[in-house]
C-alpha cells in the first residue's frame, strides 16, 4: 500500500501543480516544540518553501514532529535535527544555485554580476530530470560511456541572456520532485532519521553524534558524493552492526567521532576505511577476550 500511496500523492501533487490548485499555506509548527526550537524550525520552513514549496515544507514538519517530546530528545538535540534537516532538505543541485543567483539579484540589484562557471558530472545533471525523462537519457549516456564525463556549466547574471536562461533553470524547481536525485536525497534523509529513532532505543548517548554525521554530506560535485560515501561507511561499518548486534561498541558515539575524524577527500576512502577497521578489530577483540575470561 505504501507505495501506491506515495503514487497517488506524486499524481495528486503534480496536477494541483499544473491546474495552479496546490495548497499554498505555509505549515504550522509541531505542537510541544521547545521554545528555543522555534526560530531554528521556522527558519527551516521558510528556507524549504522557498526551495521547493509549502508542500515540501509540511514534509519536513511531519519528519521534524516525529521527535517532538521523544524519550531522550533533548531541546538541543531536537534544535540540531531541525538545523540539519533542513540543510539537507536544500541540497545542491543545478535548480537550487540558478535560483540562489536569482534570489541575490532580487535582494540586491547592485549586486557584483559574474559568470560563475561550476563543474557537474553528466549523471549529476541528468539527475535532475524527472525520471522517466532522465532514464533513457542515462541508458544512452552509459552506452557512449559519457555518465561520468565532467562539464562546465555557466551561472550566468552578468547579461539578460544569461538571467533568462537562469530563470529556465530555476524554474524546473517544479519537477524536482519527481526526479532521480529527489527519491535518493529522500532515501538518505529517511535512513539517517531511521540511524537517529535506533541510537534512541539502542544507545541514546550516540543520538547526538548520529545526528551530526548529517554535516558529512554537503555542496555538490566530488565534495557530495565523497560526503555520502564516507556517511554510508561509517554508518554500515559502526552504527548498524551495533545496533543490530554484530558489534559491540559501547562507545560508539566515540567510535563515530574518530571515524568521522579521519574521513579525508579520497574517493579510495583508505584512511577511513583503515580507522573503521582499526576500531571494528578493537571491539571483536574486546568481545573475544570477555568471552574467553
């Protein structure tokens, strides 16, 4: 049912999006939010409505009103989920910065006008794309061998040309929803809510430390991807086996700040993977020795 639902709700979305019927009221804020909370998560929705709309903002009500009041959820804690998932709710893609160009011309008409020239991969671009358009066009991209190839796009505010041609970009904001990039950027954002709910119930003192793992991924191009990479590592290398019980790390909140630690801009991951590996070997012989006494 689940996904026939999440169906129904892309179909509903996209057709109030084009009769111009969406609901446009902003969300409220979750009942019981801490007080210090409030500025953190209003400015959480009024960054995602601008991003992508009210929609999406009730979306991120709903995920933060799931740990409103939680048994171990502190209003520190809750402030950092609400800062994070917003920052990640916001990702980096090619809509988002045409629109961020737009939005500092709107502020300020003076500002410095600059061919701002950034570097995507084909696949990163193709992303953006509603699916069932950027599918076919991967597949033939995959056959020429092109998916990795790097290209220069061109932000452009220092001509009408190119401020037209950011306002396209901007504009396919509309269908992001529905695009490759959005369901994995959903997927993520809902694992690493899933790694915080397990720490709760698991070993609480490692929530805090879960939560900023989200600060790992971030930017766009190499910088993202090398984030993303790591984030899993640690998370499939430390958190999950302990939370499922094949590791034993009583400090794992520890555990994750090293590994975090030695997370470098390698794409090979050796120093990390070599600290997760150093840690893991420590804890099964810790257990082997218990074991043995």
């Amino acid at each position: 049912m689940g996904v026939f639902s999440d169906v129904r709700e892309s179909l509903l979305y996209l057709f109030a999006d084009v009769i111009g019927e969406q609901d446009d009221t902003p969300p409220y804020l979750p009942d019981g939010l801490p007080e210090a909370v409030v500025p953190i998560a209003s400015d959480g929705i009024h960054l995602l409505i601008e991003y992508q709309g009210t929609a999406y903002a009730k979306l991120y009500v709903d995920r933060l009103r799931r740990f409103v009041g939680k048994r171990g959820v502190d209003e520190t804690m809750l402030g950092e989920i609400a800062r994070l998932m917003a920052m990640r709710m916001s990702y980096q893609d090619p809509i988002r910065i045409a629109q961020q160009k737009l939005i500092e011309l709107e502020i300020d008409p003076d500002t410095p006008r600059a061919d701002d020239i950034r570097k995507f991969r084909l696949d990163e671009l193709i992303d953006v794309l509603p699916a069932v358009v950027a599918e076919p066009i991967l597949d033939l991209l995959g056959r020429l061998g092109w998916v990795h190839k790097r290209v220069s796009v061109h932000f452009n505010n220092k001509s009408r040309l190119g401020i037209r041609r950011l306002k396209i970009e901007a504009a396919l904001r509309r269908w992001r929803r529905y695009s490759i990039r959005y369901a994995k950027e959903r997927v993520w954002v809902e694992r690493w809510l899933h790694m915080i709910d397990r720490a709760l119930t698991k070993q609480p003192a490692a929530a805090p430390e879960i939560v900023l793992t989200a600060t790992m991924v971030r930017g766009y191009g190499d910088a993202y991807r090398h984030g993303l990479a790591d984030w899993h590592a640690i998370i499939d290398g430390l958190a999950k086996p302990t939370f499922d019980g094949v590791l034993n790390l009583p400090d794992l909140a520890g555990a994750i700040a090293r590994a975090r630690a030695a997370a470098t801009p390698d794409s090979r991951q050796a120093v990390l993977k070599r600290k997760i590996a150093e840690i893991r070997a420590q804890a099964l012989g810790a257990g082997a020795n218990a074991a043995a006494e």
